[in-house]
C-alpha cells in the first residue's frame, strides 16, 4: 500500500469515527431537535449527487468515507421524522404544555 493510499485509508477511518458520537446520542435521546428538516434533507440530496461522483471512481478509501456519510446522513433524517417531538426537546415541551393546562383548570 502506497502513503497517499494509507492516508485515505486512515482518514476514512477516522471521520466514520467522528460520526458515531452524533449517531449514537441521536440513537440514544431521539432528540434531533438541534436538527433542520431542510439541512438534513439537503445533505441527503448532495449525498446522492455525490455517490454519482464518487462510486465512478476505482473503489477505494473514498467509497468507505462516503458511504458512512450517506449512512450517517440518511439515518439523521429518517430518525429526525420519525422521533421528531419525542426526544428530551419534545418531552420537555410536552411536560411545559401538561403543566399549564394543569393550572388553568
């Protein structure tokens, strides 16, 4: 393996890292609120041109790279709509909403 591959290969690695703590706190709060619809579904978009790009190319580092940010990406967009209101930004919202129901009655 040359450098400029070695490099690929371990920067790859590293920013597929990056992702798995943003992963796993939305994984574990469900709370995207901190999240856009529109940036989320923007990256997705991009992601898809991109793959175009991207998978025209020999396989390699790239791919490993891109296909976690596609991954990363469209599971930050489908947990945004499905989890969306019920994460700790929800809840806390809901729990505001119960308690001055409570005191107007």
């Amino acid at each position: 393996m040359n450098l400029p591959m070695l490099a690929g290969t371990i920067s790859a690695a590293l920013f597929a890292a990056g992702l798995l703590p943003m992963l796993l706190k939305a994984a574990r709060t469900r709370d995207l609120a901190s999240y856009s619809l529109g940036s989320l579904v923007l990256t997705n978009v991009a992601n898809a041109m991109h793959s175009i790009y991207v998978f025209s190319l020999p396989a390699g580092p790239i791919w490993v790279l891109h296909l976690a940010y596609v991954l990363a990406s469209g599971l930050m967009l489908a947990w945004w709509l499905r989890y969306r209101g019920t994460g700790s930004a929800g809840a806390a919202a809901r729990n505001k909403a119960t308690v001055e129901l409570q005191q107007s009655n």
